[in-house]
C-alpha cells in the first residue's frame, strides 16, 4: 500500500484543490486519461478532478448527462463496496446502445471506466470515477483491485470534503461547524483539541472526562476508536476506520468516522492528529446497500457473507452461492466480527438486520 498516495488523499479532505492531483495519479495507476469527484446533495451537483477533462465534464453536467447518466444510477445501486467497470452492468452489445456512451463518452474519445459511489445517510451521494481512452480498452482486474484498495481511504475523504462543499477548510472552529454534524479534533493521545456544539449535545453517546479526553459511550465503539488512532501511522489496513455506535438493544445510531490530519492540513488545525466525525444511522430512510458502503470497511466479499447473514443463509449457503471454499467463508465472517465489533455471529445478524441491509437495493 503505497502510505504517500494515503496521505495526500487524506490531506485533500480538508484543502479539496488537491484532488486533481490526487485523480491524475490515480489515472496514472490505471493508465487512465483523469479522474472525477462528484459530490451531490439535493440538486447541488459539484465536482473536481483531473483538468484534462474539464471541458468534457463541464458539457456533462450543464448539457444535462450527468443528471440521466445509466452508469450513475448502476452504480449508486449496486451492493458492493467497491469499484465497477461497464461490463458489471452491460454486456459489450448492450453496452453500444446505452446513450451515455453511444452519444457522450465514445464521441469524446472516452468510453472505459472504473466508478464506485457512496449514498451516505445525511443526504451526500458521492460519485469517484476513472475514466480512460476507448481505444485503450477496458480496465483490467488489477489495477481495479489497486482502487479498490484506496477505497475506504477515498471514501473518508471525499465524504469530509464534500460536507465542506469542496471549499477549503477554514480552521478549526468554522470547519467543525461547517461539517454540520457532530465532529471533534484529537491530538495524538486522544485528547481533545476542539469539539463542535452538535457533538456537546450528545451527553448519552459521548463522554467528557478529565484532561480533556473523551469516551464513546458505546464500549466496543470505544475501543476501536483508539484502535484506530493508534492505528492511523502503521500500514496496519485491518484496524476499521469506520464503524457503529449501538444503543443498549445493541441497534446502531451512528457510525464514527476517525479521518487523520496529514501534511498540509496540519497548518490548518495546529496539534490535532485526526478528525473524528459521526453520521446518523436512519433505518427508515437509508437504503440498506448505502449503509454498507458507509459503515464497516468491508471488502466486497466481507459485504456478501454479511448479507448472506441477515437473509438467514448458513455459511455453507454463502459459500455455494460465491463458489469458494467454506473455510474461505469462515474467514471472512472472522473480519465481520472484528470490524463491527461483535463477538458472536448472532450479535452481526442483530445489529445488521437493524439497518436493513438488502432492503431497497437493485442493479439499476
């Protein structure tokens, strides 16, 4: 993993003018021509990437592709966290038939790409995509994987920056307040440096104690947020990130975000190591596939036994119905639980079952 690509990714949370940088090398990786942000909340579309393809992507949102694009609505529908390429959705004599390609991307030189997309619970559906040249062909497995890998890291920050609406991060007391939504700064022994007022108001889920250090009220979400703090400077990539805060019926409120400070936004929050920011878990209002992609780091495969889990499948079932190896399977559960934090099988089926996750999902 390379840990310097890692951290200008985190750096452009809070400064999103570096993401162009950021799409260009990962476009390098995949010998790709660029790489797009989009972040969308209600009817406000924003976006950031590779320059080399402004012109392109300022026809496809302004001339009105971007808002009826079939590979956007594929894959904000689809139920794996990770990256998707055309031949997921389309075999290649359909694929000469869908408009946004036939008509937009192929006429531009265009027409490959890898996409993954994130529909968070406070509203921000947000769009990565990797775009290469048509003659080129399309992305192989490899490089995909190398996306994929990035993807939780990606994810966290792209999250952060558009919650600030891609606009520079202004200091600690006005980025807080403008990510609109319970957040704090820690330095690296866990204090806290500053803390908005949603996050004040939360007495039940966050404890004060003293010298300036906070507790999660929720025991085993306590305990991997210092996991993951002390975490943040090791190569160590199984210590989730992200993960639930669960009430005393064991149903997940919110999940706790620990995004780290790195290089540049260091001038921007003197002595704070990491961010840690909490969205609201709403079963009635969240399709189930976005919680997936927002809450636990699961791999693709981590995300099909935990799915697997709640229809009530054993994992011989899952095994079958992913043709690999029940051992295979038993590890991956292994991973479930460590990254939700659970120690037993049924404890998995009951948090998740309480997010619903396969409620509302489909291909598109």
């Amino acid at each position: 993993m390379n840990t310097d690509l890692i951290d200008r990714i985190y750096e452009c949370s809070f400064l999103p003018e570096l993401w162009p940088g950021i799409m260009d090398e990962l476009a390098r990786i995949t010998d790709a021509r660029g790489g797009q942000l989009f972040s969308v909340r209600g009817k406000a579309v924003k976006w950031t990437g590779s320059a080399n393809l402004d012109a392109v992507f300022h026809e496809y949102v302004h001339d009105g592709w971007f808002a009826t694009c079939n590979r956007g609505v594929c894959v904000m529908g689809a139920q794996e966290p990770r990256f998707f390429r055309e031949f997921d959705f389309w075999t290649e004599q359909q694929l000469a038939e869908v408009p946004i390609y036939r008509d937009f991307f192929r006429p531009r030189g265009l027409g490959w790409s890898a996409s993954t997309g994130l529909r968070m619970p406070t509203g921000d559906n947000i769009v990565l995509t990797i775009e290469r040249e048509f003659g080129r062909g399309p992305l192989e497995k490899t490089p995909v994987e190398q996306l994929n890998e990035l993807r939780p890291h990606l994810a966290r920050a792209a999250f952060v920056s558009a919650r600030l609406g891609l606009q520079r991060a202004q200091g600690a007391n006005a980025t807080l307040a403008s990510l609109g939504l319970p957040a704090l700064l820690l330095d690296e022994d866990g204090a806290v440096v500053e803390a908005n007022a949603l996050i004040e108001a939360m007495p039940g889920q966050v404890q004060w104690r003293a010298s300036n250090q906070v507790a999660l009220g929720d025991r085993a979400a306590n305990a991997q947020l210092f996991a993951a703090l002390g975490a943040l400077e090791t190569t160590d990539e199984a210590t989730p990130r992200s993960f639930p805060l669960r009430d005393a019926d064991n149903r997940a409120t919110m999940v706790a975000h620990v995004v780290p400070i790195r290089r540049a936004a260091h001038d921007l929050f003197a002595r704070s190591y990491a961010l840690l920011v909490l969205t609201p878990v709403e079963p009635q209002k969240a399709p189930s596939s976005d919680l997936m992609r927002s809450l636990f780091d699961l791999t693709a495969a981590e995300a099909r036994v935990a799915r697997g889990l709640v229809k009530g499948d054993t994992l011989d079932e899952i095994a079958a119905a992913g043709d690999v190896a029940i051992s295979t399977v038993r590890s991956q559960l292994r991973q479930v639980l460590d990254k939700t934090g659970c120690a037993r099988q049924a404890e998995v089926v009951a948090l998740l079952a309480n997010v619903t996750i396969d409620r509302g999902a489909g291909k598109g």
